[in-house]
C-alpha cells in the first residue's frame, strides 16, 4: 500500500499539497475517480456518497500485482489440490458442519444444494470465514477499474459495490474483502451480490461478511440459479482401462455416463455410478498417468463460481472428504500434502533462519511459499516453493548442525 493518502478537494480527488508530487499511476487514477464520479450519478450513486467513499484513496499497487498471478491458473495441478485440501481444511469444516447443521439442512432443503460442496466452498474461498480479506473494496476495484487489463470488470464491480452501499447492507467501514473485490465468507464479487445474495435469517440485510448463515444460503442460491441439479453428484473420481484413449477427454466429448461405464471406466471407490443417464466429460488434470474424474453439470455449476477447473476440483475433493470418503489422489510427479504439524514446523524452521513467513499457522500462503523458493534456490534444489517433505528435513539438518541464518 501507498504510505500515504492524498488529499480530496471537495471530496473527489484533488491536488496534492504543494511539498508532494503525483507519481503518473496517481495522477491517471485520480483522472478516473473524476471522471468515474459523473458514471455513478448517472446510476443514482448520491454524489455524497461517492466522495465519502473515495476520500483519501490512493491505487493500490499490489491489486495489479496480484491480478496476474492467481494459484489457480500458475500453480500446477497437482500443487494446487495438495495445498487446497488439507487435513487443517478437512478438520475445520467437519467442525463448521455439526455447529451449523441445523441451517445447514434449512439451506440443503431450500435450496437443494449439497450442505459438503457449501461448505467446501466456504473452506476454499476464506478458510470458513478466517481469511475473509482485510482491503478497502473501493480502493481494490477501482485501482482495477483504472489500470490493466481488468478494467472493464473493475468499473462494473465498482458501481455495483457502490449500489451495495447505496441499500445499507453493509457500511462503507465494513466493506472489506479481497484484493480482486471479493466479499464476505464466499466471497462473493459485487455483481454477483447483487444478483445472489440472500437474508437467511430475516433481520433485513443480505449479511455475507458477519452472518454464515446468509453466506451460505446466498452460495446456495448461487449455484441453484446457476444449474445445479438436487440430489445429483459433482463427478467421480474414475479409473481408466488398460489402453483407454486419452484423446476422449475434455468437454467436447461430453457423454452419458453410462457409456463411459461401457468404455471400462469404473469408479475409483468401485461403487456403481448413480444416474447413469446423465452427462459427464472426462478430465485429466495430469494426463493419463495422473488422477481422472468424470464431471457432471453439477461441477459446471461450480465452475460458474470461479471458471478454473483445479478449484472446482478441489471444491468437489473437499466435499467429498468432508463426507468421510477418505479418496487419495497419486500425482505423477508425486506431490503430496504434508500434515499440519510439519507445515508449521517448515514454517517455524524458515522463520529462524530469517525468513519472513508471517504467522506460524500451517497455512502455506504467498510469504511462505517465497521463503521456500529462496531456500531451494540456495540448497540448489528445484524451484518451486512447494512444502517437500525433502525441505522439512534439509531444514532440520541445518537446525540441528547451526547453520548460520540467511543473508
């Protein structure tokens, strides 16, 4: 973040003071906030409440940042899962599913969307409401909205988070979310608030950043007006016959299930496919020596949450160890996830050694993975700033034989 604001003649963006110069990226935003402010009344944004809610913003740097390179698309399939779906995931959510199981079944009844994927969802987006994102959501949306190539997607979310306010839901002070404007425990982008959200409990508020009961119903109506099908399945985690055609797979070659059955696919658990009529593609996140999965309209649905297919993978993983079924996925390049404990140690082990990893917390976040890939790079190992069993334990050895700390 810029260390300082910059003042607001009138409460739209103004000059600096005279001791201060605009850098060109402040200069080019402040031109939008201008500029934008006739956009928002035009919509019926009070001008008010524009300036109230621009006052002291300055564009965020590490919003442009971070808007290329989101995990989903850079990390690699099989490090995306391993850090998705973790035993810290797996435990916190059986938990959050007997403290919410009456709403829960409300929601399930509702809206006839599995409770598991809900709260799959939930773990995946903020970790069931502990990572719910700290940003101004203003400053986030506009600093997209001005700069790169979000743009346009940054001036539509920015004037529907302007509407948000406008009914009261929420107060600008609370408004917080992540670096790409995302809101609440699920995360919703403002767009999708407005078309989604629902007031779960009655109170009168669409609460998404307070109240999971209303987070959860609102990700319910979500997916049930986005396709869902009630009573039906994600996908299956499938096995391949022996000289089964790879080509077969990816959506265009959507088919019944019943005749992936025929083709000598058969279901990882060897329980029988339920609703064999029904359509599903093949996916091979690895190629064919990697996991497969057949993948029905209900992923489709997930995947209009977020459209990659290593997250609605993972969503769907989550769910399903969230129901107790205790499935393994065998990578080709043999990643695999590392139990809490020894996350926190890694972490606790990086840390003396001078690494700045944040908290010691088991969650392998973008500090610790950057500590990792320095350490790699240092022991002449890979560079990938994956959690290896083989790092934990070069760690121990330099703890143990007193290594001294990092440059």
């Amino acid at each position: 973040m810029l260390a300082a604001a910059l003042l607001l003649a009138g409460g739209v963006a103004g000059p600096p003071p005279a001791t201060q110069a605009l850098t060109s990226d402040q200069a080019a935003y402040h031109r939008f906030v201008k500029d934008f402010r006739t956009v928002a009344r035009r919509n019926g944004i009070p001008g008010t409440l524009y300036d109230r809610a621009f006052r002291g913003l300055t564009p965020d740097p590490e919003v442009i940042e971070r808007n290329d390179r989101q995990p989903e698309f850079v990390l690699p399939p099989s490090h995306y899962m391993a850090l998705a779906v973790t035993d810290t995931r797996i435990r916190e959510g059986r938990r959050k599913l007997s403290e919410y199981r009456a709403d829960l079944g409300e929601i399930e009844r509702r809206y006839g969307v599995d409770r598991h994927v809900l709260v799959a969802v939930w773990g995946m987006e903020t970790l069931y409401g502990t990572l719910p994102g700290k940003r101004n959501v203003i400053r986030s949306l506009s600093t997209l909205a001005y700069k790169g190539r979000r743009s346009r997607f940054g001036r539509k979310q920015l004037l529907a988070a302007l509407k948000i306010l406008k009914t009261g839901d929420i107060t600008l002070d609370r408004m917080t979310g992540s670096w790409a404007g995302a809101m609440g425990h699920t995360q919703f982008i403002p767009t999708s608030y407005q078309a989604y959200a629902v007031d779960f409990t009655g109170d009168g508020r669409r609460d998404i950043w307070d109240t999971p009961q209303d987070a959860l119903a609102s990700t319910a109506n979500y997916l049930r007006r986005n396709r869902w099908l009630s009573g039906r399945p994600w996908g299956h985690q499938v096995v391949l016959p022996k000289g089964f055609n790879a080509g077969l797979a990816g959506s265009k070659n959507e088919r019944e299930v019943r005749q992936w059955e025929r083709a000598g696919l058969r279901r990882a658990d060897n329980r029988a496919f339920p609703h064999s009529r029904d359509r599903a593609y093949l996916y091979l996140p690895a190629g064919a020596r990697g996991p497969a999965f057949l993948l029905r309209q209900n992923f489709r649905s997930i995947m209009r949450y977020n459209p990659a297919h290593k997250y609605a993978l993972a969503v769907g993983h989550l769910a399903d160890r969230l129901q107790g079924r205790e499935t393994v996925l065998s990578w080709p390049d043999g990643v695999s996830s590392i139990a809490e404990p020894e996350r926190k140690e890694l972490q606790r082990l990086l840390a003396a050694r001078g690494y700045d990893i944040g908290e010691v917390d088991g969650i392998i976040g973008p500090k610790t993975r950057a500590a990792i890939r320095d350490y790699q790079k240092k022991k002449r190992r890979p560079v990938d700033g994956f959690p290896r069993l083989e790092i934990l334990r070069l760690l121990r050895s330099d703890a143990s034989a007193g290594v001294p700390r990092r440059e």
